[in-house]
C-alpha cells in the first residue's frame, strides 16, 4: 500500500519496535506502508512510527472517531475503559485485544484518576509488545477523567486460542 503524503498538522507517533513517542511535524513528506485495525505504520527520516487511526487527519486520512461522554461527576467509567480497550488491534492481525483475550483485568483507580490494566500478549517474545502497550495507553487516556494509565505484561496463565471470543476464533481462521 505504500504511500507518500504530507504531513497536515503536527502528529503525535510511537516508534516501532520500542514504542517511545515521538512528533512528525506539520508539512513534513511521510510514507504509509501499512493501514491495519485502524491504525497506520509510517516511514519519517528513516524511521519506522506508528500513528494512531484518531490522528490520522493528521495524514490526510479519515480519522477514526473515538467518542466518550462525561456525566460531569469526575468518575471514570469502566465501560468506556473496556470500550478503549476494544478499539486496540493486534498490529499483525486485524482483531481487537479484547476479542483475542489479551486484556486479563482492569482496575479503575477514581481517587487517583487511574487505570491499571494487566494484559498478555499472543506469544511472549512478541517484538510488537511496547507498541501494543503504548496503543493501549493511548486510547485508554482519551477516556474522560483518565489521568493515568498503567499496563502491566503477564504471561501467567499463557494465552492461547481458546481465550478468543467465537467471533475472533471465525475472523481468525483465516490467519491462523
């Protein structure tokens, strides 16, 4: 799919493999490789960065929306942590860490604002695993009245297929 752009505003992007965030400045040439779950793994300067589909305006792209609403009491809202959490996709396969069971507990925190969620990833040497942990940050801090988000990798119990929603199991047939 590659493709050449310009950057329309600043962006902010993670670093592939290590997940570190970085900025692409606004008019700056990028190149798209990949456009997959949502989210865009791009080339600047010789490095490899992912950017997330809710900024990708930022190149020219329609942005994927990811509303919450805020009942004004300060509270943060599991459902919606859980909704973020199911707008997260394996980068290599095309379904949400929910859906692949990934995602092994959430803890919501109101007095400090906090989310602390314990998740695994499908194999644990995964070289994709700081960029997942990063999308998950990202998406669960656009939750209201999140103020911070802690991501913890646990490997005990292992994953496996069996932890898929039924539906994931019928997508992924077709990857696995």
């Amino acid at each position: 799919m590659q493709k050449m752009v310009v950057t329309q505003r600043e962006c902010p992007a993670r670093r592939v493999p290590s997940g570190e965030h970085t900025t692409i400045p606004e008019g700056q040439f990028i190149t798209i490789n990949q456009a997959l779950g949502g989210n865009y793994t791009v080339t600047f300067q010789g490095n490899m960065l992912r950017i997330d589909g809710t900024d990708a305006d930022a190149i020219g792209q329609e942005p994927e929306v990811l509303s919450f609403s805020d009942d004004g009491s300060g509270h943060i809202e599991e459902d919606q942590v859980w909704q973020a959490l199911d707008s997260v996709y394996d980068p290599e396969i095309p379904i949400s860490l929910v859906s692949l069971g990934l995602v092994y507990k959430v803890s919501v925190d109101q007095t400090n604002k906090a989310v602390a969620i314990q998740m695994t990833l499908t194999a644990p040497g995964c070289g994709m695993g700081p960029v997942l942990v990063s999308d998950v940050k990202y998406r669960v801090a656009k939750v209201p009245n999140v103020s911070n988000v802690s991501v913890e990798l646990v490997f005990d119990p292992p994953w496996s297929r069996e932890m898929m929603s039924e539906e994931a199991q019928l997508e992924a047939g077709l990857f696995f």
